[in-house]
C-alpha cells in the first residue's frame, strides 16, 4: 500500500475526514525516511513536528540522572505521536525521539498544525481526540508502573502489543517497562 494511503487510514483511524478535507490536509505532510538508530529530537531542542509512522517505529525516551534510557512511548507503524509537551508549550524538550529501526513516516509542523486546528474544525476535533488519547495512555501507564510487578507489565504488553516486544530489543523493552534488562530476559524465557 502506497505511504500516502497509510497516513490517510491513519488519519481516518481518528476522525472520519472526507475527502475535501483530506485534500486540504496532505499537502502539509512532508513524507520522510529515518535510518536506524537516527535522532529525530535531540534533549534541549524545542519539537516542532509532528510525526505519522507508516512503517517502522520511532520512540520518546528521557535519559535518567544515572544515565539510563527510560522509553515514554513507543510508536510503532501504523501510529502517531512527538515529544507532545514540547510540541504544544513550544518550548525545549527533556525527551529525545529517535527510530529505533528504519522507519518511513510524515511530518507536519508546528504551525501548519495549529493553523489547521483553527481553520479546520475536522482537524480540531482529531488534536482533541490525541489529547485525549495521550492522556489516557499516560495515564494507564502511570498506573501500571505503581500498581503493577514487572512480570504482570512483561504480561500485560504481550496481551495488548506483542508486536513491541517481538520487533525491539530487550534494552528498549527493558526502558519501557521500567526493568532491569536481566528482569525482561528471565521473564521472557519462562
């Protein structure tokens, strides 16, 4: 399937935009290719795109004050997402975002973003429903890490996104759900 018609079912996934709207939308997104292991944000910049993966996966981590990876989110293909903070304050990040893999996706900018959203009530009603769906996935998150042992978040992510362990590896595995590398490799060989 064609990339153009990846980000169309990925926008669609979200809100019903017809086809007026989706040929006011496309021509904002900039289609790009990141390589393996590539920086999209570094810590300290300001985020100023927003990013629909078409194929492959990027992620938003921080760097802890030990100097460990700690994986916020992970996006993999088809899904959308950035550093959202920094995205909507405009101001500098303390995530990194980086593709773990070879990845194809389109951006769209800050300001053609927010230009939509007032333009567009369609596109106001797909920033809203990311809001909320970032805010609940957050929120979950959160959630498991205080309620949750290891091995029952190690369960949990096979039940509901297999796909994250199965395609990346155990230090990122590990980071997202905030164990020790050792503690994924044993629960994965039971």
């Amino acid at each position: 399937m064609p990339m153009e018609q990846k980000l169309i079912q990925l926008l669609r996934y979200v809100v019903d935009f017809n086809d007026q709207n989706l040929q006011t939308l496309l021509p904002y997104f900039k289609p790009f290719v990141a390589k393996k292991n590539s920086i999209l944000l570094h810590q300290g910049e300001i985020c100023r795109n927003f990013y629909f993966v078409v194929d492959g996966c990027i992620r938003t981590y921080f760097i802890s004050k030990e100097g460990y990876e700690k994986t916020r989110y992970i996006m993999l293909a088809p899904s959308m997402g950035t550093a959202l903070t920094s995205f909507i304050n405009q101001q500098p990040t303390a995530e990194i975002l980086d593709a773990p893999e070879d990845s194809s996706m389109f951006a769209i900018n800050y300001t053609d973003f927010k230009n939509l959203v007032l333009t567009m009530p369609q596109w106001a009603q797909f920033y809203q429903r990311i809001l909320e769906m970032a805010y609940t996935f957050q929120n979950k998150k959160i959630e498991s890490l205080v309620t949750l042992a290891a091995k029952q978040r190690y369960q949990q992510l096979m039940q509901e996104n297999p796909a994250i362990i199965q395609t990346l590896s155990n230090k990122i595995v590990a980071s997202y759900l905030d164990m020790a590398q050792e503690t994924l490799s044993r629960l994965k060989s039971k």
